[in-house]
C-alpha cells in the first residue's frame, strides 16, 4: 500500500473542509428556510447541531494533542 504523502494529504484535508463547510451551509439554510415557511425547526437543524458538535469535538481533540 502506497504511503500518504504532504501533498495528497493537505489535498484530502481541504477537500474535506470545503465538502464540510458545503454542508453546514446547505442544511443551514435549509433549517432557516422551514423555519420561515412552517415555524418549527425540523430535522435539518438537528442533523447541523449533530455536525456541528461532532466538527468541534474533533478539531479541539485534535489540537490539544
């Protein structure tokens, strides 16, 4: 099995922060959106709080070490 080298992973990093941040943002106006039309936050906004704390909790473990 081939090793990972700077380059292939800084490539994997980024593409993972701009596919996370597509995210985040899609689901945060999709909550925003049913917010306005219905009034009650449904399960996009669960699914983004869920994301949220999982991106949080990993960027703080990985930096405390």
């Amino acid at each position: 099995m081939k090793k990972e080298n700077k380059i292939d992973k800084s490539t994997g990093e980024l593409s993972a922060k701009w596919s996370n941040l597509f995210y985040i943002a899609s689901l945060l106006i999709l909550s925003i959106y049913q917010y306005i039309k219905t009034g009650t936050l449904g399960t996009e906004f669960i699914i983004l709080m869920i994301g949220l704390v999982l991106f949080f909790l990993t960027y703080f473990i990985k930096n405390k070490s």
